[in-house]
C-alpha cells in the first residue's frame, strides 16, 4: 500500500473520531431538511422561492453549509494545526512527503462532502418526495466546483496566516460574509441587487446558483462555473505560492 | 572506520545572522556522535541542515555518501530523524502511528517489539493526546527507528523522561549501536553526553569549540578530579604532595581531600597501600564534563 491510501485510510478514520464534525457534516443537515419538510405543505412549490420546491431550497442550503464549513473552518483550522504541531515537518524527513498528507487530507474531506450531499438528496427524495436533480451532470460538476473552490479559500487561508488560531479566525472572518451573500439566511432575491450581485461572485454564492439550478433541471449559467474554476485556480495557485511547511 | 557523515564547513545564515559558522566534522559508522552546547548555539540548525530539512548556505554535507540537499529522497529511506517538539495528531493511537511511518520504508522494522521494547506494549491503543510526555517522546524515539534506518538522529532525547526512563534510554540508544547504527545525539545535557557519546562536539555560536571524547574533552580543559577519604592511621600529608598530577592536600578533621588531573589517584592510591595506611570512606568526583565545558566555552549551560 502506498503512502497516499495508507494516510488516507488512516485520516478518514480520524475523521470519524471527530464525533462534533462528523455530527456537523452528516446530521446537522438532515436535520435542517427533516425540520423544514415536515412544515405543512413545504414539500410543494414556494412563490417567494421563485418556484422552488420548498424542501428542495432547505437541501440546497443544507449543501452550501456543508461544503462552507469544510472550506473555511475546517480545512484552514485543521491543517494549520498540523503545521503548527509539526506533523508536516515529521513527514518531511520520512519518505513521503507532506504534500501527500495534505493531498490524502483533502481527499477524505471532499468524499466525507459527497457522501453528505448523497445523503441531503436521498432523504429528502425518499422521505419528502422531492424529485432527484434533474441534471444529474450539471447538478454533479457544480458540486466538484463548489468544493474545489471553496477548499483552495481554505488552503489560501491557510497559507497566509501564520498560526492555528489566525487560521481558524481568518477563516470565521470570510464564513459569514460568505453564507450571508450567497443568502444561507435571507434568501438571495430578498437582498439588495447591489449584494445578489456580489454574491454571485462568492464561490459560495456561485456553488448555490448553480446547483439548485441543476437541481431544477435548468441548465447552470456558465458564469457561476467560471467563477468557482477562477476561484480554484487563483486560491489555489496563491496558496500554493505562499504556503508555509513548518511553524512561524 | 568509515565515515558515514562528512561535513566540510557547513555554514547557515538567517538573514545576516551566521547561525552555523563553518563547521567541520566526521561521524564514524556505529559511534554515538554528541552536539552539544547551549541553546541558540546552532546544534539543531546545523543538524536539519544534515537531515535535508534546512539547506545550507554553504560548505559540503555528505550522509551515507549522499548529500541531503540534492538526494533527501534516497537519503530519508536510510535514516530515521527524531524531532525536536513534534506532536501527532490527537487521536492517533500509538499502534497505529507506528504501523503508519512503518508503512513508508522499503524494510521496516517489527512495530510489536518496537513498541515492547520503548515500554510501549500496553499503549498502542491509546490515543497520542492521551500520553504522558515521557510515552510522546518514547514514542517519536521508536518512530525514528521504524525504518531500520542506518543512521538516527535525535534532538533532545532524555527531555521530558524521568530519572529512570532516562537510563533506560540510554541503555536502548546503546543496544542501537550496538547493532551497527550510528547515532547522532543533540543534547545539552552534560551526563547525557559524558554517559552515552563516543564523542561530542562542542558547539558555541555556531563554531566547535572543542571535539573529542568525553574524557578527553575533560582533560582538554584541565578538568581536576577530587578524591575524598579518611586514613585510619596517622598520614603525612607533605608526602601525598611530591606524588605525580596532586596540586594540593587538604584536611577536614578526618577527611583528607587531594586535588588532581589525570592519573594521580591511583598514584595516591599505589603511594598508601605502599605505606600500609588504610583508608575508608574513599571517593572520586570532580571528574565532570560539566566543568570542562565551563573551562572550554567560558559559561555553563544553566545561565546560557
């Protein structure tokens, strides 16, 4: 076994040690669909949702939540720690390198967000009767998009703060900004256009554009795809400029 | 002897601060080599600079023929490195980070007796945040060898061990070298060193001071022995005097103290068993390498 599959094996059972995140990632949006689906009338198209299936909308959110706090809490916090606590360092004088480990890292997460996702749309089709996205493709690279972009925010944040605790603030500092612009609490359409519009710009905003669209069966507008590909591509070649292996 | 580490005026600047200052030294296959010196003295720098984790500015590094800042792939499958203030992740269990840095070398070495060995046999289903300082350390140390490595290195090995888990250690780093592997120590501590090395370099802002072996180091510094004891007859101490290496005779009461270097106390010893004096309550101290560092690099540890 290679030392990719071994540390991912062994970060992925980490992972499910950390009973909070895992509570965070897997149950607290089931929860949210659950809670919402069971309001009367709620699994039918909503008017002041531009006709979206209520359900479907909360999923939706349900979604965006998982994939921010992977990106901007939980990458930039837990990798820092490992910088800081010098695990990178110690995988620096064995054979394998430290970006393997950040590699196995990233992988876990990314299939903990699918499996996530897997379980927001099966419970809210089978529990709820909320139709299965109508554009599986599109509805499937929007979701890539969204943790791609959002998880090289992370590293990028990671990468200039110089501590765990910096890291994990810095991270805080661009959580909310982004969930209120891509309309997590007030739905987008209720927010000024000047915000909707730079919500569209969020790798949040754009990630929740397009898959709820996908969802829909309406084909996503290329520009949300463009601007979560950009998002990944300057985060992450930023990130991987400025990112520092050992402790400052 | 052959030399598994050559290093030729290894130089490391930070900014304009020369941290190691061309250092030069060989480490002969299946010795214990110490660094020792104070902290900020550039032991730790100069040994990442060995290991490939720092490169250096200058000067010429070659560990098992390979240089670190050109071959650090091959060189990391032929050494084990324990670091200075390194953690793990909390929740990894001790077994298992063990079977995880094993699975990284070509030919690793039995995790079950490893882990028996560094008193760990019991722990391996503990989580590393779980441990006590003493297991972390007993557990990096064990790290470092799961490789089978042809060379450790191990920065502040005894930190955090009690009295007892430290002689221990120093037992096992012998067993190590006993089976061939060389052993690079970074320490500041003398009993450490003078206990465990078959030589130490004295490091002092970033220059040697002083090589050679622990003894040797003390008598480079003229380090003087005090030996202790009561005569149970009457004894002229005048004579004691005239006798090779004593400097000076003193007496207590009973107690007669005699100051020396170098082999005088079994000249003193020869001189009264020759005389028939019997003595009680004998005792040698003072040969420390703890004053000879004192003498070598003008300070002592503590207050550096």
């Amino acid at each position: 076994m290679n030392g990719f599959t071994k540390l991912a094996l062994v970060e992925g059972r980490l992972f499910l040690r950390e009973k909070f995140a895992v509570f965070g990632i897997f149950a607290f949006p089931v929860a949210l669909v659950v809670a919402f689906g069971l309001i009367p009338g709620f699994s039918k198209p909503q008017k002041s949702l531009a006709d979206q299936i209520g359900t479907e909308y909360i999923a939706g959110l349900g979604i965006a939540i998982v994939l921010v706090s992977l990106g901007l809490q939980v990458v930039p916090t837990i990798i820092a720690q490992y910088r800081e606590r010098g695990i990178l360092r110690r995988l620096a004088v064995t054979p394998v390198r430290p970006l393997t480990l950040l590699v196995a890292k990233m992988s876990v997460w990314a299939v903990a967000a699918i499996l996530s996702v897997a379980l927001i749309v099966s419970v809210a089709r089978f529990a709820f009767h909320v139709p299965l996205p109508v554009k599986p493709g599109w509805f499937v690279l929007s979701l890539l998009l969204g943790i791609a972009s959002l998880f090289a925010l992370g590293m990028l944040v990671t990468a200039v703060a110089p501590t765990a605790r910096s890291a994990t603030g810095l991270g805080v500092a661009l959580y909310f900004p982004n969930m209120f612009l891509a309309g997590i609490w007030i739905p987008a359409n209720q927010l000024s256009p000047g915000l909707q519009q730079a919500g569209n710009f969020t790798p949040l905003g754009a990630m929740l554009h397009a898959v709820r669209d996908s969802w829909m069966g309406i084909d996503p507008r290329l520009e949300y795809l463009g601007i979560m590909a950009a998002w990944t591509l300057v985060a992450g070649t930023l990130a991987a400029r400025y990112f520092k292996w050992d402790r400052a | 002897m052959t030399a598994v580490i050559e290093v030729r005026g290894l130089t490391k600047k930070y900014g304009d601060q020369t941290v190691v200052d061309g250092i030069s030294f060989n480490v002969d296959q299946g010795e214990i080599f110490g660094i020792l010196g104070p902290n900020g003295a550039g032991k730790t720098t100069a040994v990442e600079c060995l290991t490939g984790l720092r490169r250096r500015d200058g000067g010429e590094v070659r560990v098992l023929g390979l240089d670190p800042k050109r071959h650090s792939q091959r060189l990391y499958q032929r050494i084990g490195v324990q670091l200075q203030e390194s953690q793990l992740q909390d929740r990894l269990r001790v077994a298992e980070a063990l079977d995880l840095y094993a699975s990284f070398y070509p030919h690793p070495a039995d995790c079950r007796g490893l882990l028996d060995r560094w008193g760990l046999g019991s722990k391996g289903g503990t989580p590393f945040a779980k441990l006590s300082g003493g297991q972390k350390q007993r557990l990096f140390i064990a790290l470092a060898l799961v490789g089978n490595p042809e060379v450790v290195f191990l920065d502040e090995l005894t930190t955090g061990l009690d009295p007892g888990a430290r002689r221990a250690t120093w037992d096992l780093i012998r067993q190590i070298r006993d089976s061939g592997v060389t052993v690079v120590l970074v320490s500041h501590f003398m009993d450490e060193v003078e206990e465990l090395c078959d030589r130490a370099a004295i490091l002092e802002q970033g220059r040697i001071a002083a090589l050679d072996t622990p003894a040797g180091l003390v008598d480079l510094a003229g380090g003087e022995y005090q030996m202790r004891f009561r005569p149970t007859a009457p004894l002229d101490e005048g004579v004691l005097l005239l006798l090779p290496g004593v400097s000076s005779v003193t007496r207590h009461g009973a107690q007669v103290t005699v100051t020396g270097t170098r082999d005088f106390a079994s000249a003193v010893t020869a001189d009264l068993a020759r005389r028939q004096v019997i003595v009680a309550d004998l005792r040698i101290e003072g040969r420390s390498l703890d004053n000879a560092y004192v003498t070598l690099t003008g300070r002592s540890l503590e207050t550096s």
